[in-house]
C-alpha cells in the first residue's frame, strides 16, 4: 500500500509532467532533448599538467560555440595556487562578455567558484560590462594572486595569442565573432562533495562548513539574478572513503542546495566509480527525497569504462542534463587515478543513436576534439569522434 507522501508527491509530479513516457520505450522517430553541459575547457582542462596559452582556451569555446551546444562551462574563478591552470579566466570572461563567439543560437557560459574571493573576483570582470564599452577593459588580477605560478604568455607568437588589452578583439573579428551589446548568458557554479575526507582535500572545510560559504554566493547571485548550478562530487565513489558512498548523503545534500537557491544540481561520478545498479540505486533515492528530474544533470567520468552504460540508466530513469568534455578530456586534481569526462562525441552519438535530439553537430564537434587533443598533445580519448572522422577523410 503506497504511502500518503508517495501518493501526494506522484500526484504533484504528474501534473508537472502531464503524458510523460517512459525513456525504455525509446523509437527512431522520439523527440526527446537531451541537453549537454560541455565542461571541457573547465573540468577537461584543469588537470592538464603544461601551461595552455589562453588564446588556445579561447579558440576551444569558440570551436565548441560553432557546433550546436548550448551550454559551455569556460572556466573557474579558483585560485591558481591550487588550480593553477585555471589563472587566466578572468580574461577567458572577459573575452566573451566583449566578444560574443559566435554560435547558431545564444549560449550559457557557466564559471565556477569555490568561495566569496571567487565569487569578487568574478564580479569584478563581470560588472565592468556596462561600464567598458568603448574600449576592452584591462584584465583585473587574476583571482586568488597568491603564489600561485602564472602562465608564460612571453614567447606565444602575437598572431595566436594577442595580449587582453589589445589584441583579444581584433582575433574575435578575425574568427568571424560579433560583439554583443547585451553580452551572452552567464552562469555561475558551486561545488561540495558527498563525503568529508573528499571534501576536505578539496575544499579545506567540511560539508556544512561549505554550504555555509555558498550562503552569501547565493544572496549574491539573486540579486544580479544569476542562476547557480550547484555540483555534489564523489557521489558514486571516493577516492578516499571508497566506492560505496551513501546515496541518502547525496540526495540530503541534492534537497539542502536547492532549498539554498541553486537551480540545478549536477550529481558527478568524479571518480568513474559508479555501476549500473548503483546510478539507478542513486537516482531512485534522490526521486524519493523529492527532488525533480528537470532539476538534475549527471556527470560521468569514464576511469572504469562505465560511463557511457550509467549514462544510458540515468536516461531511461528520466535524466534530460548530462555533462560531458570533447575528445574525453579531464581527470580531477584531487581524485588520484580518475581519467576524463565521458567524451562529449561518445555521449551524443549515443543518445542520437537512441532517438533523442540534442542539437549538436557530431562532425563538427569531433574536429574539435580532434583539434584541441592535438593542441595538448595528447591521445584523442573519444571512441565516436575517431570514427566520425574516419568516415569523413573516406568521402574526401
């Protein structure tokens, strides 16, 4: 006999999501969207051991902005001293706020923070906009000025690396991009861990020590009414406490962050740890706790080669937000032995191939991770893109 809170919440669930079927019933002609987070130039970029010229990290979002995704995740506003490849968003944002790449549709821009310092420094760049309209505004310092090691720009040949100052509009009006008057969408997010020894080695703070930092970051964000994603790590396994965390934790952490203000939460396998049983085990919990499937996103790391199969059950169980990094770029500094995001090229012929839709352009999106796997000098970790592109020298 179902209880009355699971017959009052079916009751509210079906009257938010009238008619709705389930995903296992998939059929070539199903319209379902599919909505990807690309995370590449933040998540795939940051565990990158070399120094990558910000002008590379600029052609990465604009490639990325040409194949039909919506959402991009551009940088993160941590200090350098721990993420030092991450230094130069300021300027990565800067950019875009001035020089809007171009794209077949408008584009969110998400940027990450881990505390108030990140969330200045962001404010910072991002409130000069109306006030620098004739001019590109200098670069601010780059957040968190504290030690750590600053990109070597010096020798970068000036026709591929322009300097912040002078040099970032006219590559934009090279490449084809426009500038935009009332500036693209942008995003803000937080991140905390589903469990305390994670979240220490990340943070330096315990799990209620960080949703209290994020307080202010929320406050903040309403009144410039900018939305916030909220990521809970480690939610399918910890590098540090192992691989069977506590699905109630993630789905307490899931209900106090959106109680919080955040307006979606991205449940991340940091670790590749996660199962078959286990994401389904995870996403019933987190239904049980109230939370809605419209306020959710999945994101899958693929150590284990398991990425692809969760992501297929989170699908079925009604997930429509997935984050994914072109070419499988990634891995996380603060979880020893994790390997990259599930290829973005991977995840999309996988649910093209199923009968959803998400608008991106796989061609196009597997000479991205083409492009950039080669700029870092490094494999090319997408299964899908290697193929597309065999395809595509074949008609040449």
């Amino acid at each position: 006999m179902p209880s009355k809170f699971t017959c009052l919440r079916a009751a509210r669930l079906a009257a938010r999501h009238p008619c709705r079927r389930s995903f296992a019933t998939v059929t070539p002609n199903r319209t379902d969207h599919v909505r990807i987070v690309e995370v590449g130039p933040r998540d795939g970029l940051q565990n990158e051991k070399q120094s990558i010229p910000v002008a590379t990290k600029i052609e990465l979002v604009e490639r990325l902005a040409q194949t039909g995704l919506k959402t991009i995740e551009a940088g993160s506003f941590v200090s350098p001293k721990w993420v030092p490849q991450m230094e130069n968003s300021s300027e990565i944002l800067e950019y875009i706020l001035r020089t809007t790449p171009q794209s077949p549709h408008p584009i969110t821009y998400q940027f990450l923070l881990p505390n108030v310092r990140g969330l200045d420094n962001f404010l910072s760049v991002w409130e000069s906009r109306s006030s620098k309209t004739n001019a590109y505004p200098t670069p601010p310092p780059s957040p968190g000025t504290d030690g750590g090691p600053a990109l070597n720009t010096s020798s970068q040949d000036p026709n591929a690396m322009p300097s912040a100052s002078s040099g970032f509009e006219a590559m934009g009006k090279e490449r084809g991009t426009s500038t935009s008057t009332s500036g693209p969408e942008i995003e803000l997010s937080i991140f905390t861990a589903a469990t305390e020894a994670f979240t220490q080695k990340n943070t330096n703070c315990s799990i209620a020590e960080s949703l209290h930092r994020f307080e202010p970051i929320m406050a903040r964000a309403k009144e410039l009414d900018l939305k916030v994603r909220a990521y809970i790590s480690v939610a399918l396994g910890c590098p540090y406490e192992g691989p069977n965390v506590d699905p109630h934790k993630v789905a307490e952490l899931a209900v106090s962050l959106l109680e919080m203000g955040a307006d979606e939460i991205s449940v991340a396998d940091t670790t590749g740890m996660g199962t078959a049983p286990k994401t389904a085990e995870l996403l019933k919990t987190l239904s049980s706790a109230g939370v809605e499937k419209s306020d959710l996103a999945l994101h899958f790391h693929d150590t284990y080669g398991q990425a692809l199969v969760n992501s297929v059950v989170a699908l079925e169980h009604g997930i429509r937000t997935f984050d994914s990094a072109v070419g499988g770029l990634g891995g996380c500094p603060f979880s020893p032995g994790a390997t990259g995001n599930v290829a973005t090229e991977d995840l999309v012929h996988c649910f093209h191939s199923l009968g959803a839709k998400t608008g991106v352009d796989i061609e196009k999106l597997s000479k991205v991770g083409e492009w950039i796997s080669q700029e870092l000098g490094r494999a090319n970790e997408s299964s899908a893109g290697k193929a597309t592109l065999a395809q595509l020298r074949k008609r040449l």
